[in-house]
C-alpha cells in the first residue's frame, strides 16, 4: 500500500484526504511514512531486516521536525546498563526522545533509553531506565526511575512476579507495583489473581468485584 486516503461522501471535488504516503526500499521494506502531507516518519534496518531506527534525531542532536525518534540496538553493547550485545534478535537496548527540539509543551525532554536483561530462556527479567542530560552524559538520579525488576516466571513460562518502579511526588520515585500472579490449578496456565504488595494508587490498580 503506497497511499491511504479518506473521502467523506460521494460526489468528493477531490481524491480525498491524504492521511498518509509510504515509500518502500529495495528490499521491500518500509524507508518512510509521510503523515497528513507534513510529518515524515522514516526507517532504518539491519542487514537481517530487524528494525533500528525511527527517525534519526541522535546523529545530529534535537530535531526541529521530528516528534519522536527512536534507535534499537540488539548485537551492540550499552555499558550503561551492562546489557547485550545479542545475536539472536533479542534487543540490547532502546534509546528515544521526543517533541521537536526536544521539547514537550515548553518543557525539556531528556534523550532516555531501556536497557535490557534475558534469562537463559530468551524471557525478560530487567528493563533497566536511564536518562541523558544536554552535555549527553547519564544523570545518575534518572538512572532507574522507571526500571522494572526483576520479572519472574514459572517453569511454564507465565509470569509470576513483576515489581517496577515510576513517579510518586514531586521529585521522588519509588516502587509503584509489586504484582504476583497465580495461576489456577484446575485449568493449567490461566491467571487465577494478581495481588499488588506495593501503592496501589500509583501504577496499576486491581478492583476487585
């Protein structure tokens, strides 16, 4: 699909409105979206056509055009979370900014990123969080304010436990959720309860009937 229009009735003086044009690669892969006839979104991929890139606002700093910009490393190490690399697809670490020059609604966004820990098994046991300041140095305080670990499981595979941390107050953050799941025993692998041994007004929040 190269272009999506959207035309509200018929006879239209017109093909519509253009929502968005996609120009594909060599390999057929997907190299830009351009969004509304203003925004453009574009690709990059590894030579194993893994995605690693949307956007490219790092290589020259804060892009006055570019909303989001993400980077994703698999097979290259990030010493700042003493992650990966990896080789079989699993990925490394993300790295992201937002807002055009780096700014959201007058206020400063940081360069952030998640950096990634597997068991043996492939599954996800840490997503640690860090932050970048202007001179593109790690501000220690940031480190982990959203990190979740660990991330626990069953020997079927289900989840067991989760505890990740967020936002409190002003400037504190803390643990937010502290989830364990149970599983039925009567019907194998279905969620049975999740309990929450953390806030439960920040995070998520269990109702129960």
């Amino acid at each position: 699909m190269f272009k999506t229009w959207h035309k509200v009735g018929d006879p239209f003086p017109n093909d519509g409105e253009l929502l968005s044009e996609n120009t594909y690669g060599e390999r057929d892969d997907l190299s830009r979206k351009r969004l509304a006839s203003s925004q453009d979104v574009d690709y990059k991929y590894n030579i194993r056509m893994w995605l690693t890139d949307i956007n490219d606002a790092f290589s020259s700093g804060c892009s006055a055009t570019d909303l989001f910009a993400m980077r994703i490393n698999y097979n290259s190490n990030n010493a700042n979370f003493s992650v990966g690399p990896y080789y079989n697809g699993n990925i490394s670490s993300i790295e992201w900014r937002t807002g055009a020059n780096c700014q959201v609604v007058g206020v400063s966004r940081n360069e952030a990123a998640y950096g990634f820990t597997y068991d043996t098994q492939s599954r996800l046991i840490k997503a640690a969080y860090g932050e970048y300041n202007s001179s593109n140095s790690w501000q220690s305080g940031s480190a982990n304010r959203y990190t979740v670990d660990p991330v626990s499981y069953d020997d079927n595979g289900n989840i067991t436990g989760i505890t990740r941390k967020g936002w409190i107050s002003g400037a504190t953050y803390n643990t937010i959720d502290q989830l364990t799941y149970s599983y039925s025993g009567t019907y194998g692998n279905q969620l049975a309860t999740i309990a929450e041994a953390s806030d439960i007004t920040r995070g998520v929040t269990i109702q129960h009937a």
